[in-house]
C-alpha cells in the first residue's frame, strides 16, 4: 500500500495541466484529495477520474487571486474529508507584456495569483496544523522563471521569485515544527499554460518567439527542452515521499538557471544573438 493512502491532499491549479495530472496520480495512490480552480465543470472531470483510478475526490470553486476564497477552501476542504496533510499551491497564470509597458494590474494579478496566493495558503494551514500539534507539508509550484529571468514575462518572473523568497523565508520560520515548504521549480512544460497567457504586447512578440525558438542551438534547445505534465506530477509525488526544500524536475532548466546566476553575462551574450530582430 502507497504510503501517501488516504493522505488528504488539496491542490489548486487542479482543472487543468500539472494539477489535473498530479490529482489522477494521487488517486491512483488512494488519496483523499480536495481539488479546486475556478471551472468547475473541468474539476468535476478530474474529481471522476479520480475516482476511477482509486482516489477520492471533492471539488471546490476558488479563486486564488482571492484571499478569503482560498481561507474558504481550506474550510471547505476540512469540512469534507477532515485534516489537511498536504496542500498544493499550483495555480498559476502568466501575461506576456514588454517591461517597459508592463500594466500596474497586470503586475498585481501575476503577484496574487501567482505568489500572495501561497502566502494565503500558508496562513489558511499551518495555524491549524500548529494548533493541533500536528505535521504537515505545503508545496508551492514555482518556475525555473523563479530562478532565472526570461523576456516578456516581468510580471510572471517577478512572482516566481518572490514566491521563492516566501518559501525560504517560511522553511526558516518554521524549521524544526514538522512542517515543511517545498518549493519545486519545473522548466517549460507541456500543458494549458502557453494558451492561457494573455498577450499585452502588439503581436509581434508570439510570431517572433517560434523564429527564436527555430534560430536556438543545440544546448539552448536541450536547456530549454519541454517536459511532461505527467514527469512534473511524478517530482511532486516524489517530494511528497521524500519531503525536501526545493525540487528540480527539469535538469536542463535547472542548468539553465544555475547558469543564469553565475554566468550572466554568458546568458546575456545569447539572447542578445537569439532576439535580433525583435
Ligand atoms: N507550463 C509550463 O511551462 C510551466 C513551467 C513552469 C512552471 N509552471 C507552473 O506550473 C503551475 C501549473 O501550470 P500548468 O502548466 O499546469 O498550467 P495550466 O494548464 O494553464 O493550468 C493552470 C491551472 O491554474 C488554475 N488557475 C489559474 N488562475 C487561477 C486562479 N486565479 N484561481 C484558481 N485557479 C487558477 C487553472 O484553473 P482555472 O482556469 O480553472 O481557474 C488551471 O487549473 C503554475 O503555477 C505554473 O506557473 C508551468
């Protein structure tokens, strides 16, 4: 028997992409999992093929964006299947704009959904689990962008770095409790993202970005290669396992970022070459 059976896990960001995949790999384990995002009928979808793999599963409407829905989820979810073991901050958004024309609002909706969201998700658990003197895991679902910079993404890099600040500020907060914050970084992966980006720029940034990726080398194309959902979701089981601080599961983003903070002028010299032209 897995030994995450009957565990009950929450995960955001659970309609669509590495969410949904995790929750059909958490039922397949026998979990009690509480799933939510904003369309509802996608999670009840998943919510069934939970079930069919041997989970259990309840959904709940929420907007992350929204502090007192996730402080409502957390009720929500206790009130149906009890305690919560892990919780998953996975939801996620990105809008691509230029620095220089990045939108006050647009910033702001990247920070909360993005960021603020987990701090919410913090408060919405670990008091419960402190009172109770119980253990308990939160993992937050960065990006190799909270790491790393890339162009057209200010608002969505800056989130992912401040959501990596939030996490190694509460691991220290909380070392020692029982409580543990893993913060997993995945590189670029297959999924609903791309198309659920709202384009702020002119257009021309999105035709130009398919003749960057066609210019790109070898070691940009490896560094940069996309995963699956599924290989996303087997880390964060993984992490589940074998609770951690931080988690990689791309090796060619993780070299990407590594890179990016000792190298950067290196970084600099090849997007200089790759933007030409945009
Ligand atoms: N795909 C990539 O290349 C990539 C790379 C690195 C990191 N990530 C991170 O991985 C996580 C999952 O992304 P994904 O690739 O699975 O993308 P996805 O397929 O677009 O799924 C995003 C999920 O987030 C939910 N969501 C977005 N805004 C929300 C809000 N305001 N309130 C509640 N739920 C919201 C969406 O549900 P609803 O629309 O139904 O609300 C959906 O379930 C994100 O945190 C993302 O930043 C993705």
């Amino acid at each position: 028997m897995s030994k995450l059976a009957g565990k009950h896990i929450v995960i955001t960001g659970a309609s669509a992409g590495i969410g949904a995949e995790l929750a059909r790999q958490l039922g397949a384990q026998g979990c009690r999992l509480t799933l939510a995002a904003r369309r509802c009928e996608l999670l009840q979808q998943v919510a069934e093929q939970v079930r069919q793999a041997g989970g259990q599963a309840q959904v709940a409407v929420c907007d992350v964006a929204q502090r007192e829905q996730v402080l409502a989820l957390a009720a929500a979810a206790r009130a149906g299947f009890g305690e919560i073991d892990v919780w998953v901050s996975n939801a996620g958004h990105g809008i691509r704009h230029r620095v220089l024309q990045a939108a006050e609002d647009d910033m702001l909706e990247q920070y909360k959904v993005n960021c603020l969201s987990s701090l919410w998700g913090y408060q919405a658990v670990i008091p419960h689990w402190q009172d109770h003197q119980r253990s308990g895991q939160v993992i937050d679902v960065s990006s190799v962008g909270g790491k790393a910079g890339f162009p057209f993404a200010a608002g969505y890099v800056a989130a992912k770095h401040a959501l990596s600040g939030l996490g190694d500020v509460a691991r220290q907060e909380l070392a020692g409790s029982g409580i543990m914050i893993t913060t997993v970084y995945p590189g670029s992966t297959l999924s609903d993202f791309s198309r659920a980006v709202l384009d702020r720029t002119d257009g021309t940034i999105t035709s130009s970005l398919s003749g960057i990726k066609r210019r790109s080398s070898l070691l940009v194309r490896i560094l940069s290669a996309e995963q699956s959902s599924a290989h996303v979701a087997r880390c964060i089981v993984g992490v589940m396992l074998r609770p951690r601080p931080t988690a990689y599961p791309h090796p060619g983003a993780t070299f990407a970022a590594i890179l990016n903070n000792f190298w950067p002028g290196f970084v600099l010299a090849q997007i200089v070459k790759l933007r030409r032209g945009i």
